[in-house]
C-alpha cells in the first residue's frame, strides 16, 4: 500500500485544468472541502463543470468558484438561498441541470460502482422524465437549453424512468479522519455527499481534519475504503477549526 498523502492543497489540485469535471462533497456547510476548492481558485482553473448537492453558500465552498465566473456547468439539487447561483442561471451565464436529490446521490453511487445507469420512479409523469426543464436560460427571459425526454418502462406495473450514472474527472472530498492509504471516515451529516462524490472520481482528492497512520482506523469504521482515494492532504488545525454556520440561532 503506498502513502498517498500530498504536502500541500496546491500540489495535490495542479492537474485540474480548465474544462475539468468536479464532483464536490458537502452539505451546506457541512463537509465542505474548502481548503481543495480554495485550491483550485488560486491556481485560476476556469470552464469548470460541476457535481454537487448545492453550489456553495454564502461565500464559502464552490461559491468562491461560481463568483469569479469559473464554472459553466452545475448538476446539483438545490440552489437555496444562493443569490449569485439564482442569478446566473437565470441570467443564461451558467448551464444547471436540477435533478431529484436521491437520484443525484444514486447517480455518483452508480458510477464508482461501475453501473452504466438505472431506473428509478422519482421524477415519472414529471419534466425529469418528460424533458424540457430549462438547462439554460438565453438572459430574456427564454430557454436556450432544455433536458431532452428520458426513456421511461414499466416494471410490474409501475413506471421508472431511465438515469445515467455520473463519473467525473476529479472529485474534492473532506473528511473528519483518514490515514495514509486513503481510508477515510466523515462526521454526521458530512456523510451524506462526501462517500458519494469520492466514488464517482476518477482521481479523488481528500482533505482530512485528523491524519493517522494505517492500522489506526477499525476495519468497520472505515466509511470510504482507501481504494477510491488516490491523493490526501492534512489540514492543519487551523483549517480543521475553520466551519461555518448558515443560520445562527441563538437565545436572547
């Protein structure tokens, strides 16, 4: 087993060039690698098409990607409270295709386990599976780009409709321990996209809060198993304290 862990965020993220395709973990702010996104910034990578439940919020995650104009292409389920996501769809700068939130995640399951596509009955009778959801608007108003139809069959009965498998170039992970050969553990809800995302990665890169050496992660604690991590990189702790919340409430 080598050690896959890289000295810096920017050495692990110099081969994303411009056009790649991300698939990004998080939740919100929850799990959100932004040490690998900040990364990826720095180093001016553009044209981007990404993979991921939301577009960063607040001005944190992929919304330091989606301000500067680096990306193009956004397959997610949720814009949210995201004005400057909002106003680029609308506007006809960015091209988002909005899918069910499950199918998104069994979309990037499907791909790292090696299964060309599925059918699934989220989205039947609906414009998921007829088509013609806007992909892109041409800034009056009118859509320049819609979904096409997806094929739809019946299986005892009941209707399914046909999903591809998503496989990205690359995907950026964070995690709340992994060790050397890439094994990886997540916190609570950071659970819900990061597995996923790292799957569906031909080369996934993981930032991780706590590095230790092999052996010390329980087999059954594992959560992603190192042989779909190729690069890890150790936050200091500095960057590990560093989580933000999108609604405070608090007690007078």
């Amino acid at each position: 087993m080598r050690d896959k862990v890289v000295a810096t965020a920017a050495e692990a993220v110099a081969d994303v060039t411009d056009g790649a395709s991300l698939a990004v973990g998080g939740f919100g702010l929850s799990g959100v690698p932004n040490v690998l996104i900040r990364a990826v910034y720095e180093q001016g990578t553009g044209d981007l098409s990404i993979v991921s439940n939301n577009c960063g919020a607040l001005d944190s995650g992929l919304a330091v990607l989606l301000a500067a104009g680096r990306i193009t292409r956004v397959t997610g389920s949720y814009i949210g409270a995201n004005k400057e996501f909002a106003r680029q769809y609308l506007a006809g700068e960015i091209e988002v295709e909005m899918i069910p939130q499950g199918t998104l995640a069994e979309r990037l399951r499907a791909g790292g386990a090696g299964i060309p596509a599925f059918y699934t009955p989220a989205g039947v009778g609906t414009q998921v599976a007829e088509g013609g959801l806007p992909w892109r608007y041409d800034g009056t108003g009118g859509v320049a780009v819609a979904s096409p139809p997806k094929e739809v069959r019946a299986f005892d009965d009941v209707e399914y409709v046909l999903e591809r498998a998503i496989r990205t170039d690359f995907a950026l992970v964070r995690a709340a321990k992994g060790d050397r050969h890439g094994n990886l553990v997540f916190n609570k809800s950071s659970r819900n996209f990061n597995p996923l995302a790292a799957q569906a990665g031909r080369i996934t890169i993981a930032e991780v809060e706590e590095l230790v050496e092999p052996g010390e992660i329980e087999p059954d604690a594992v959560h992603l198993p190192g042989v779909f991590v190729q690069r890890v990189v150790a936050l200091t702790r500095e960057q590990a304290a560093d989580k933000g919340i999108e609604k405070r409430t608090v007690n007078p």
